[in-house]
C-alpha cells in the first residue's frame, strides 16, 4: 500500500483521467 500522503497526490490524477476520457467519448457518441 502507498502511504496516505501519496495516495492523496495520486488518486486524485486518475480520477481526472478517467473523467476527461468519459467526457470525450460522450462528446462523440452525440456528435455522431
């Protein structure tokens, strides 16, 4: 397990990834 200090510097990078990837692929599928 990462320590509770890095956990907070790094979940929250995923977490952004992972929203930016959904709202693109929901950009597409109403442009198409």
């Amino acid at each position: 397990m990462l320590p509770i200090s890095l956990r907070a510097d790094i979940e929250p990078v995923f977490n952004t990834e992972e929203m930016e990837e959904t709202t693109g692929n929901a950009e597409i599928d109403q442009t198409n």
